[in-house]
C-alpha cells in the first residue's frame, strides 16, 4: 500500500511562534491546462441542445468546441526563498501558470499544491472603482485580497504613503496615469507581507525610482522565507529580482534553473527563432 | 504509476503527495468557505446597492419609491379591471409584488452570477460561492427597502392582522433564501456556459409573471384554480402572503415548496460539484 503523508501537516504552534518555520512552497506535478475556446454555435443552449437530439452534421457543428492546450505537463518545485522568473514569449503559457499558482484555474490534468497565503498582482484593475479615491480604494482592494476594511483601515495611512502619491491619494482612481496606478495597486497588494507574492508583467511599466523601492520591499520579504514569482518580457529585470528562473515555450518548461542560464537559453530560443524566420522569409522570396 | 512527491521544506524530506479531495469535498469546501467570509459579501452587496442608487437624493429607497408608485397604479387600475374592492385588492397586490421582486430579481439576476464578477473570478481566488451569497443577500437588501410599503399599505386598509402567524414568515423566507442561493449557481453555472441563456430566462420570467396568480386573485380562477396552486412560484408568494394577510395558505403551498428546494438544491449540487473547477475557463 502507499504511503500518504499529509502535505498540509501543521508545524508545531510554538515553532511558529518562534518563526522558527514558516512552511511555503508551490508544487507542480504534470499541470496540463486546456482551454476550451468558445465561440458562435457552442456558446448556444438551444444548439447544443438540437445537436444531442439529431446528431449528425448539427452535433459538429454545435460542439465545435476547439481546445488551446495552454500548459502541457508542466512539473515545478518552488520553496521557500525563491524569487522565480518566467520567460517566454508571448503566448508561452506564462499568465496561465500565473492563474494556475494564484488559484484562479484549477489544472485540467495533473496536481497542484501549495502552502502559504497568496498575494496575486495579475491585474491593476481588480477591485479599483474608478469613482473612489485612492485613499478608498485601498480598503476596496483590501477587501478582494481577504482582509477586513477595519484592519486595512488602519494601514492605510502606510499604504499612502508608499505609494508616494501624495494629494494624489484623495482623488478619484480615473485620473490616475497607468504608472500612478501600479503604484497604488503594488502597495496595496504588499502591505501584508504575503508568504507566495505572484505579479504579472505590467509591474514593469512602473518608473525607475519606483521599481527600484518595489524590489526592496520584496526582497525584504523574500528573505523573510516568502516566494515571488515574476513573469516578464525584460530580462534585464528578471535578472535583477530574480534567482531562479523557468522557461515556458509553447506551453512547456524548456529549462529550469538558475537566473542566468535560463536567461541564456532565452536569448539562443528568441536567436533561433529569428534565424527561422530569416529563414523563411528567404526561402519564400 | 510512479507516486507523487513533494520536497518538505519542513523537514528537509521528501514527502508522497495526499491524495486530492473529491470533487464532493471541494464543493463543500467552496460553500463553506464563502459562508466563513461573510463580512466580505454583506459588505460588497451593501456597496452594490449604495453604488446603484449613487447621486440620487433618496439613495435605495428610489426603489421603494418605483414600487410604490407601480402599486399604486396597479392597484386602481386592476382592482377595477377584476371588480374587487381596492380593500381587499390592494393589499394583496402589494405583498405578492414585493415577493415577486425579490423572486424575479434572483432568478434573473442569478443568471450574471458569475458572467457579472468575470473581472474577479479571473484574477483572485475566492470561493464561487461568494458569489452566490452576494447576489442573494443584494436581492434580500432590496426586498428589506421594499418591505416597507407593506405597513403602510395595512395601515390604510386596516385588516385583522394574526400576530401570531407572521411566524410562518420565518421558515419562508430561509426556504426562499436556500431557493434563491441554488437558483443563483445552477443559472449562473448554465449561463456562464451558454450565453443565450440569459435572455431566454428572462422571456420567461415575463411570462410567469403573468400566469402565477400575483396580481391576479386565484379566486378568480374559480374551479380551476388547483392548477394554479401547483405552480412552485404562487407556492412561495403564498406560504409568504398568507400570513401577511392573516389568510390561510393554499393547501399544498408549503409541500409544493419544499420539494421543490430540496430537488433543486440536489440538483445544483450535483452541478455545482462536477463543473465548479471549469467556472473560471467558462467566464
């Protein structure tokens, strides 16, 4: 018979009083994703239901249902510590292991885990109402993140403040410029310090002066034994906040390993596919 | 098969990964869940009501306003149509449009259960039944602003009112509620899954309106108004009118609702545990 170990085993009260141990980790076992893509006839009831009752031509046309496998076999270990950058290229699957490590999509095949409270920057506009201040919003977004607008209400104040916008904070969110709004929507989302922190590209878009604060701040609790996970396109910035990093093509992990390799075999896949390319368009003029 | 392993940052070991819940246990997970966080969707469905009155000087009692005055039109107009008195019309026509509200706006409503939220259910994970409950408690806030009209409707036609029977408005309301959280994620679910479902249910919706018995007396059906009170949706505007009105509910009124909600909540649970995980790919 096999053995089963309880993953989610508690760790001693007085360990973690002591902050002896802090138990974090994410953990991917042959993920596969599959998106089912809607559209004209199979979003249709009444189709659906004609096609079950006359079979034939009807029923492939009502369930023309066409499947995006958007991660294939996809097996990751992140632990406490580690500070992982996805790359790839555009449609790589790297948004969708976003989803997948924040909760959002559970794996169409295959087994996730994981242990630690998540913190997820996929999107700015998640719980922003565009008519409320800044100063509002950050209990509104607090709200969606789990915490209690009574507890948020009283960082809120330090959450202003690191966001550095000033008057800014006490005026509606839609006249914030995109930059002033990652601002806002960092600070909010890491004034608990969260044990896995997930962020999606756009943090890119922010200023110098600003990232530069932002990565203090999750280095800070990164080595509080937490997990960041960045996907983005700017391997100069993967390398910055970086350690470790995972390649995503077409779906799958082509590497994993230490920052600087993978960007390495970034640089030689994106060459490669330029020599194709040139290739190509040789060949067809 | 080779076992599932995991490195336990723990202990330094690696450890075989438990098996994974069922899809029974992560359905009752989700429901639960939602209910642990009940400040969070009393909050947001007290916003979604403060938020859609915004601007407007009487704030949500413009609803209450909008239902007044559709009684009050109602009321002159039909109980002359069905040659009742306004005595006995009108406070019959107030009580089952008010519940009617309540049960049309779940039901149409609870078809954007999850196509309304997309935004949300795609970037955080909360449980889908958070949802669910934000819808129903926003529908229950309306009702409670509406409710007000019923008082002062008795009071101008002034009717024995049985005190003691206003407790049979208890086990209504939570059959209703429970109906209208099972209604909310079956329609969610079903029209998440097929847009064409929204519109369909709302033809319907109209059309119900007209055939149960709301602002018309069942009386008025004379012989044939068994029929009629077989009809699950006069079944939860009696079992809630009735004692309103100190009269006595339809006979199979309170069985007819009963089952129902327990078929019903069967029936979505069966939905909610086989297709929940697929919510977010669907919105």
């Amino acid at each position: 018979m096999r053995r089963v170990v309880c993953l989610l085993r508690q760790v001693p009260f007085s360990y973690r009083l002591l902050g002896l141990v802090s138990l974090s980790f994410l953990c991917l076992r042959n993920v596969c994703v599959d998106f089912p893509i809607y559209q004209g006839s199979s979003r249709s009831l009444k189709k659906a239901l004609l096609a079950t009752s006359t079979h034939g031509n009807l029923a492939r046309d009502a369930l023309d249902r066409i499947n995006i496998r958007a991660l294939s076999d996809v097996s990751i270990d992140i632990v406490n510590g580690d500070r992982v950058g996805l790359i790839g290229l555009n449609g790589a699957g790297k948004t969708t292991l976003l989803k997948v490590l924040a909760g959002v999509y559970e794996p169409t095949q295959g087994r996730f885990a994981s242990s630690g409270s998540v913190s997820s920057l996929l999107d700015i506009q998640v719980g922003l109402n565009p008519d409320a201040t800044g100063r509002e919003n950050i209990i509104l977004r607090g709200m969606y993140m789990g915490i209690h607008p009574r507890e948020m209400r009283s960082r809120a104040t330090e959450v202003a403040e690191f966001t550095e916008l000033g008057h800014y904070i006490d005026m509606p969110v839609r006249t914030y410029s995109a930059g002033m709004m990652i601002r806002l929507a960092f600070s909010i989302s890491t004034c608990i310090p969260p044990d896995i922190l997930i962020m999606d590209e756009w943090l890119t878009a922010g200023d110098a002066q600003f990232l530069e604060k932002a990565q203090r701040r999750v280095e800070d609790f990164v080595r509080g034994s937490s997990i960041l996970v960045l996907a983005s396109h700017s391997t100069e910035l993967v390398e910055r906040w970086c350690n470790r990093g995972i390649l995503l093509h077409q779906g799958r992990v082509i590497i994993t390993g230490p920052i600087k390799e993978v960007v390495a075999a970034y640089r030689r896949l994106i060459g490669g596919e330029a020599a194709q390319a040139a290739a190509q368009m040789a060949a067809a003029g | 098969m080779q076992p599932e392993t995991v490195f336990d940052a723990c202990t330094g070991q690696i450890v075989e990964l438990t098996e994974p819940p069922t899809r029974i246990g992560l359905a009752v997970t989700d429901l639960l869940e939602g209910m642990r966080k009940s400040w969070l969707w009393t909050t947001l469905a007290q916003q979604d009501v403060k938020l859609r009155y915004r601007g407007s000087i009487l704030g949500p009692f413009w609803q209450t306003l909008t239902t007044g005055a559709m009684i009050g039109g109602m009321g002159v107009i039909y109980s002359k149509l069905f040659r009742t008195e306004l005595y006995d019309y009108l406070p019959m026509l107030t009580v089952g449009l008010i519940f009617w509200t309540l049960i049309a706006g779940i039901v149409t409503e609870g078809c954007g259960t999850f196509i309304a939220v997309q935004g949300i259910i795609q970037q955080v994970k909360l449980p889908f039944s958070l949802h669910v409950y934000r819808l129903v408690y926003r529908n229950l806030l309306t009702l409670a602003h509406n409710f007000v009209i019923i008082p002062i409707v008795l009071l101008m036609y002034p009717h024995p009112i049985a005190w003691l029977r206003l407790i049979e408005l208890l086990p209504g309301l939570v059959l209703i509620t429970i109906t209208g959280i099972w209604v909310a994620i079956l329609l969610g679910m079903i029209s998440a899954r097929f847009r064409d479902v929204p519109p369909i249910v709302a033809s319907i919706v109209q059309v119900v309106f007209f055939v149960t018995p709301v602002m018309w007396p069942i009386q008025a059906l004379g012989s044939n108004a068994w029929w009629a009170q077989l009809n699950p949706f006069f079944a939860a505007i009696d079992v809630l009118r009735g004692p309103l009105l100190g009269q006595s509910t339809a006979p199979y009124s309170w069985s007819i609702l009963l089952v129902a909600t327990a078929l019903g909540c069967a029936a979505s649970f069966a939905f909610f545990a086989r297709f929940r995980s697929r919510i977010a790919f669907w919105v």
